[in-house]
C-alpha cells in the first residue's frame, strides 16, 4: 500500500484544486463512472449515486458564485494495490464572488478509491461536517 499512497493523495489534491479552479472537467476525471456521494452537515443530510459528469456538474453548479479554497490533512489510507479508503479532516473556506458573505466548513472526508488503468480514481465520497461558520445559505452543497 506504500507505494500508492503518493498517487491517492495526487488524486485526492487534483479533486480539491479543480474545485477551487472551476475545472470540472479535471473533477470528473478524477471520478470512476459513477460515484456514490454522501453529505452529511448540521442542516442537513443527502446521499445520492451520480455519474461522473452529472456530479461535475453539481459542483459547477453550487460552486459558480463563490471563490473557494479546500484543505485536506492529516491523512491516514488503508488498502491494498486494488482499492484504498482514505480519511482526512478538511477545511473549506468560501467567499461570495463579491467578497460580501462567507460560509466556511469544517470536519472529515472519507474517500473511497479504485485503482483503474487510468491511475486512482474516486468512487465514493464520505463528507461529515462538524462546524460552520458563516451563512450557509451562499452554498447549495444538495444540489
């Protein structure tokens, strides 16, 4: 498992800068298929199986009027060559376009993970929020 955990995390961090960047087209290659997605805040729960573009999609959505900036840390991965879960505790800031308003998150990603002939691929991701600061409501994370 050593010898993967530098393409994991590679693809766990690409996930994270396509987000900040709006490129969706790098989310969804960073994406098996289909990729089973599970949210989990203090206002509410959603859990839903999208395709790859379809997510993308989501996320260009709920992402359009922010400036956004997600960190990941403190890493611990567990598997095989085949398939990895990863855990990490994350922070995301977000600023409306016009830096008037924020909403920023606070808590863990569980990631689940296939090593495809395309490199490490994300199938399932595991997001449990556990504090917030600021106005939620400048982010539609269910959509």
């Amino acid at each position: 498992m050593e010898e993967h955990k530098e393409e994991i995390l590679e693809t766990i961090s690409r996930l994270c800068e396509a987000y900040d960047k709006k490129n969706f087209l790098v989310v969804k290659t960073c994406l098996t298929d289909q990729v089973d997605v599970h949210f989990v805040s203090p206002q509410k729960t959603k859990s839903n199986l999208y395709q790859a573009n379809e997510f993308a999609k989501s996320r260009e959505q709920a992402l359009k009027d922010l400036d956004t900036e997600h960190l990941h840390l403190n890493h611990r991965i567990k598997g095989d060559k085949k398939a990895a879960v990863c855990l990490c505790d994350f922070e995301t800031y977000r600023y409306s376009n016009s830096q008037t308003d924020y909403y920023h998150s606070f808590g863990q990603y569980e990631y689940e993970l296939l090593n495809t002939e395309e490199g490490w691929k994300i199938k399932t991701i595991r997001e449990k929020t556990t504090r917030t600061e600021g106005n939620h409501t400048i982010h539609n994370i269910y959509l």
